[in-house]
C-alpha cells in the first residue's frame, strides 16, 4: 500500500489526539523517507529491505551483515544514514511493524504451541515430538533432543496492519467505496455485486450498517520456494480487502500476508449443495481426529449408500464454523479455475510432447 510520508504527516492537526504508537509511526515514515545519503535514488527503508533479503536468500550470518554495513559506511558519501549493525537495522523494520511471530506447530499439523500448550514438548493427539532428534536419540531423553523444532509455522499480525491502513487518509475513504462508491447496475464487478453480498448484508444488518467493517477474502497456494526437483511445499496465507474497489483489493500493495506455513508438505486440511446451516447440523456429532496420519487409515467412500455418505461425509469441522457469521456465508470456499484448467493442460500437454 501508498503510505508515503506526505500522506501520514504527523504534524497535522487532523492526526492530533493519537496515542504515542500511533504518533511512533507517523515519526518513523518520516524517518524511513530519508535518502540512504545525499543525493541517492534509494531510501534508507528500500536500501535496507534489499540487503535483508539478499541476506535470508544467500544465508549470510549475522555477524557478516553487520562487518557489510560498516564497510558501506566507510565507502559512502559523508551524510549516509545507515545503521551501524544487523541488529539496528533489524529494529528500524520490527518498528514499522513488519515483524512476524514464530509459532511452533506438530508436524502432522494437529495443533500448535500456543497459550496454554506453549510448554508442551509433545502432541496431545498423536503425541509427535516438538523438537526434532538427532540419530539414534532415545526418544525418552531430553539431552538428545535438539532445539529445532518439527515443524513452525510464521504468523504477521492482522490488527497492525488494518490500523496503518485506515491511518491513510486516501485508503481509509478507498475502504468505504463498497458502499459510498458502488455502482450498482447489475453488472458483476467485485464480490459486492453478487448475491452472497447481499445475503450476508441482510443477515448481518449491525455489521454491515459501518462502511469501514473489513470484510477480508481469504486465499492459500503452495509452492517450491527451493528447487522444482526438491519435494518442499510452502503455502503463504494472503487476506484481501474486498472494502476496497476491484482496480485496487487484488493488487500486490494492498494484499495482506497472514500466515506462512512451512513444508515439506502440503497442510492437511457433496452430491448436494448444502447451506452453512446444514453443513452445521452434519458437523454437530463431528469430533475432530487432527493430524494426517490419523486421517489416512481408509478415505474410500461408498456410493451405493448416498444418505449414509451425506451424514458421514465429514472427517473434521472448520475452524472458521467458529465465527458467528460463517454459516450464513454462502461462499465459504472457492477453487481457482483458471489455474486448475492451467495445470490440466500443462500436464496433458507435456505428456503428449514426451510421448
């Protein structure tokens, strides 16, 4: 998203009566907007986020980064700006509230260390091992057990990050444009031109009577941060802004990274078409068996027997069936077409070019 100094001004007498942490922010885009020195075509925001991540891609240590920065400092031009060490550089963007939080998950995707289950070295469902082992470790033993953990997965809190949007004054009017700028005429444009919108708006009159309510959609994909010929999957969680307009709620600057979850392998997740309500009521009996390995004993259905299928068709209950709302969504999950059609040509064709 456009968050330019300009656009946050600190000094402005419309930003006064904000709390301490929001008047850091506005202190610190200005300070991100200074010139890496006199006269350069980068930022000292955008100078350090391309060292950071030439760091993470080529596995540079800490200390390595932090002798880079003091060689830099002595080769650039009086007036540079840069931070004299990886740990000042690492706090300039955990100020702005790009950090993430690391949370330890099972390995068969049952549960994570949070909370209350923070200190736990075992699954309570299917008592895998938080940490992995080195060979021949007893299982029993502590010492041998390394401080790597199984499986972690990376968490980008939301609340942040809605707030910095809403602190712009051209994006938070953007957010209101469902309502305030919507052109209704039947033709489909954005989500908020199609029945499920209007649905939810007539079950949830409360919600929808604030424009600035978010509605987020929510979307994952996996891919192979490594080489294609190396088995390792990583599914990034992206959340969209549908407030905003359809020019603006699917691009790169205004999608919101969520969750990263860690491979190597995919996260384990009717005849009739069923309401949310009706899915509740098959779900009520349903008692949640986590992880994959206790999922994976028989997946054959039988199809001679429909309403027994119907009643047994279920092996967990969503997480989101939590939310107040979510049985009156009517679309609760969509596959993505076009890149289904994609993969079944790429895969047909490339077996008829080898054949």
């Amino acid at each position: 998203m456009d968050t330019s100094a300009e656009e946050f001004d600190g000094s402005n007498q419309d930003n006064m009566g904000f709390d301490k942490k929001t008047e850091e922010l506005f202190r610190l885009l200005k300070e991100v907007e200074r010139e890496l020195y006199p006269g350069s075509k980068y930022s000292l925001h955008s100078f350090l986020v391309r060292l950071l991540h030439l760091k993470r891609l080529n596995g540079w240590s800490n200390k390595s980064f932090s002798m880079l920065l003091e060689l830099l400092k002595d080769v650039l031009p009086e007036g540079e700006t840069l931070p004299k060490s990886f740990y000042d550089s690492k706090k300039i963007i955990k100020d702005l509230g790009l950090e993430y939080k690391k949370i330890h998950a099972c390995p068969n995707d049952c549960m994570i260390y949070w909370n209350e289950t923070k200190d736990r070295t075992s699954c309570k469902f299917c008592k895998a091992l938080r940490y992995k082992q080195f060979k021949g470790a007893s299982v029993n033993s502590s010492s041998e057990t390394s401080n790597i953990p199984s499986k972690v997965f990376r968490y980008f809190p939301l609340i942040p990050r809605l707030q910095r949007l809403f602190m712009s004054a051209k994006a938070s009017n953007q957010m209101r444009w469902h309502v305030e700028g919507h052109t209704r005429d039947g033709v489909m444009r954005h989500p908020a031109d199609g029945i499920a919108w209007r649905k939810f708006d007539e079950a949830h009159t409360d919600f929808a009577r604030d424009p600035q309510n978010v509605r987020l959609g929510l979307a994952s994909d996996g891919f192979s941060p490594l080489s294609m010929s190396i088995s390792h999957s990583t599914w990034p969680v992206i959340l969209i802004p549908y407030n905003l307009p359809p020019w603006l709620c699917m691009k790169q600057p205004y999608m919101i990274l969520s969750t990263i979850i860690d491979g190597p392998h995919a996260p384990d997740g009717a005849p009739k078409r069923l309401t949310g309500i009706e899915i509740l009521k098959q779900l009520n009996n349903v008692k949640n068996k986590f992880g994959k390995d206790l999922l994976a004993k028989s997946r054959k259905r039988k199809w001679d027997d429909v309403d027994n299928l119907v009643q047994n068709i279920w092996n967990k209950k969503s997480i989101f069936f939590g939310l107040e709302y979510w049985k009156d969504n009517m679309i609760r999950h969509n596959l993505d077409t076009m890149h289904i059609e994609k993969n079944v040509f790429d895969n047909i064709f490339w077996t008829i070019i080898e054949c």
